[in-house]
C-alpha cells in the first residue's frame, strides 16, 4: 500500500538530496564565504539553529555552530543524549515536531540508529540536515571531503580515490563512496579483513552508477595491503567488458590521487574483533611508494593510529584542512536551505517530478537492519515502509536507511489475498493497494490469505 509522504522543506539527509551541478555550485559558494569569513553576519540574522547530537561529536557540531554564528544566526544545541526527552523515551519524532518550527528554523541530527535523519525530516516543519545517523550515511561531511578535493586537484571526475580501514562501518565512507561514482571517480578498496565494504553498498554502485568491482593489484603498500587484505577496483568509468574475459580480471593500479583513512568504528562493531596490530597504518614509509608521489592523504577525524603522526607534516596530508573547510562548505550549505543564497543548478530528478513510490508495510515487510529506527523505536509514531527498487524482482530498501529486501510475495489490501511474486496477477495488483511480504507466515500474520485462484483483484 503506498505511504502517505508528508509535505516538508528541502532538508540534506543523504547525498543524493543534491544534484552535482547543486554540489558543484555550492563549492563556488564556499570559496566566497571562505574568502572572508567574518564578512556574512548579515545572510541569516535572526536565523535559530537547533543541534540535536544524540551521539557524540566534536567537528562536526562545532563546525556546524561556527558555521551559523559566522552566517549570524543563534543556536541552541542538545550535546548529550542523556540530557534530552529521548532518556525518558519520548520519539525522535515527537521532539522534531517541537524543536523544528517553534524553537528553531533549520535542525542539524546526530543520531545512532541508521535512518533517524529521514525520520526527523520527515517530521520536522523546517530544513533538517543529517549530522550522521548511525551506519549510515553522512552527507556533510562528504561536501567536505569533496570540496577538499576538489580543491587540491581541481577535479573530481575521474580520480582515483583509495578507502581504507573499516569500511563495513563508517558512514562517510558510504556516503563518499556513492557521491564519487556520480563525479565518475573511480575507487580502490583497502578494508581491514571482515570490515569489507557493505554488499547492500555495492549493489547499489553497481545498479544506479554502474560501477564494477574488480580484483586489484596495488603492489607493496607497507602497512596497508598485506596478504589478508581483499583489495577491489570499484570503476564507472573504465568499462572493462567483463563478460568477455574467460580470465578473472586484476586492475594493476599504477597511481593514487587521494587516500582516505578511517579509524575502527568499534561503537558499531557486534562482536567483530579488530586487532590494532593489524588495522591499516598509513605512515612515511607507506607514502614512499611511487603510487603515492601526488596523493592527498584524507581522513574525516578523529584518528586513533591509523595515520602515523609523522605524515602529519608531510605536504600532502590535508585532513587538518579537511576539517577547517568543514566551516565555508556548511555555511553554504545552510544558506543554500534557509532560502538566502541560489544554487544556479537543477535538483535531483526527485525534487522535480513526484516522489518515488513509496509502500506502507502494514504488517508486512520489517527492515532487515537491525540498527533502523525503525527497529530500535518500537511503538513510535514511524510506519514502516519501503521504496520500490526493481518491480520486476520485487526488491525493495527501506525508506529509512536503504537496506535492501527481496519479497517473496504480494498482497491486495484491499481483499487481504496474496499470491507469489512470481505470478503474473502479482503485476496487475494496482500499486496503490500493493502489500509485500518475504514469507507466507509473514502474510498469515497479518491476516492475509492466498489467492484462491492464484489470482487477485486489482
């Protein structure tokens, strides 16, 4: 059954919620406000910023403050978890509700359940933008990463960009990950063993970017590529033909523009043992080799040892800048959201035309991820629903934090009868009155019964 979608201001929760040319634009915006910091206390005078960081931060909230002090703007900031209405269990909903509107005129969330920052947007009466949800998705601190990037290269299409550390985990590596293959980037994977990037990220390069992975070759890297380590190219733009090799095909990688390091996210880790020992370490010795001769050396802070303090003084490590651009890149971002700057670019496709289909689960499908808000908040107000992927194989993602489920049936909510998804009447249930479901004891539970004739109304 389609969801209803409640109207709401253009917020930032993923990435994806900026066109590049918007991203692009935002950038030209950045380097004016950079120029001079102290020179736009006027844009958003008056402006009230709430900050509601349900988990820990320090960058990423400070900056956010500057960022809206430097615009004119006030905040008001809730810092501790422990110290908000969520201790005595209120919704994240129901706080949204209050604070976005009454209390203050743009949100910026931090949150530790995947998908909490599509909840506080959809909930929220103003702009919201996602400070980092769990596991999920950090689209700020991407703009960062790409402006500084841009900046030190003067491009982004076609770099190639080496992740390293644990990439199962983190989020701005996810988020990194998706905003690179819009800009045709390509991207060589160096995980810490068991940390690899998640499959549910893949897929999702491969069917909306059209990025493959391919065994790679990065020859002797000290303290990054050892014999454990599953090294993958993951490419847009070099179109290898797969199919046609009888071989399994290596990418022989030859020169790295950037390398993006990444601590062990051990607050989300469930029993995955990471042993320091062993964690990637990025260090003098490691950018020797000729590869590295015009990399920038990257990471989203803060660092445990994964970059060795020797590199710190090395002209190409730039993450202490990283983080001073964090200022410039977010004031444009905030007066781009509180209507006082334009974007002379087009918005996503989303923005111009109506929002994807969107099914209520109404009993049925239960987000795979075990860290959704939608699994963590129980009895809140947030219905569970689903984004339609691929019709044709019935897969769809969560609308709040994007993992991926394959149904195994369809149901009519309208007679309360399903029938396998395989089935031709599963294509001529209107969509409006679609229910799916990943087991017949799933539909039986929420009392639905099969198709007496292996077929359904519309």
């Amino acid at each position: 059954m389609l969801a209803a979608m409640p109207s709401a201001p253009r917020s930032l929760v993923s990435i994806e919620d900026l066109s590049v040319g918007e991203i692009l634009e935002l950038f030209r915006h950045a380097e004016e406000f950079g120029a001079d910091l102290t020179a736009w206390t006027h844009l958003c005078r008056g402006a009230i910023m709430a900050t509601l960081f349900l988990e820990p931060s320090t960058r990423t909230r400070l900056s956010f403050e500057a960022a809206m002090h430097r615009l004119g703007g006030g905040v008001i900031t809730v810092s501790d978890a422990s110290s908000s209405s969520q201790a005595k269990g209120e919704s994240l909903a129901d706080t949204v509700r209050v604070v976005g509107g009454p209390y203050a005129d743009i949100v910026v969330i931090r949150h530790p359940d995947d998908g909490a920052a599509r909840v506080a947007a959809r909930y929220a009466r103003v702009p919201v933008i996602n400070g980092g949800d769990g596991a999920h998705e950090h689209p700020t601190q991407t703009l960062c990463d790409l402006y500084t990037l841009w900046k030190e290269k003067g491009r982004l299409e076609g770099l190639d960009v080496v992740l390293c550390g644990d990439l199962r985990h983190s989020r701005t590596v996810h988020s990194f990950a998706y905003a690179l293959a819009r800009f045709r980037a390509n991207i060589v994977t160096i995980p810490y063993p068991g940390l690899e990037m998640p499959q549910y990220v893949l897929d999702r390069l491969r069917r909306e970017f059209g990025v493959q992975a391919i065994a790679a070759s990065v020859g002797e890297l000290p303290g990054l590529a050892g014999k454990e380590n599953s090294v993958a190219y993951l490419t847009a733009s070099r179109p290898h033909q797969l199919a046609l090799f009888t071989q399994p095909t290596i990418e022989q990688v030859q020169h790295i523009d950037a390398i993006y390091m990444t601590r062990a996210q051990r607050e989300r880790h469930a029993g995955d043992e990471v042993r320091r020992e062993n964690y990637p370490r990025l260090s003098g010795e490691s950018l020797r080799s000729a590869m590295f001769k015009d990399a920038r050396v990257m990471h989203p802070l803060p660092r445990l040892d994964e970059i060795s303090h020797e590199v710190d003084d090395d002209p190409r490590a730039v993450y202490f800048r990283q983080a001073e651009l964090g200022v410039p890149i977010r004031m444009a971002l905030m007066a781009f959201l509180l209507g006082q700057i334009r974007l002379d670019a087009e918005p996503p496709a989303r923005f111009a035309v109506q929002p994807g289909l969107s099914f209520d689960a109404h009993g049925g499908l239960r987000c795979r991820n075990e860290r959704c808000i939608t699994n963590r908040e129980g009895s809140g107000p947030v219905v569970r629903d689903f984004r339609l992927v691929e019709e044709a194989t019935a897969l769809l993602a969560c609308a709040y934090c994007d993992k991926e489920v394959r149904a195994a049936f369809v149901g009519n909510a309208q007679t309360k009868e399903y029938v396998p998804v395989s089935v031709p009447a599963a294509a001529r249930i209107d969509l409006e009155h679609r229910v799916y479901f990943v087991s017949e004891e799933q539909a039986a539970t929420a009392a639905y019964r099969p198709a007496a004739t292996g077929d359904v109304a519309r």
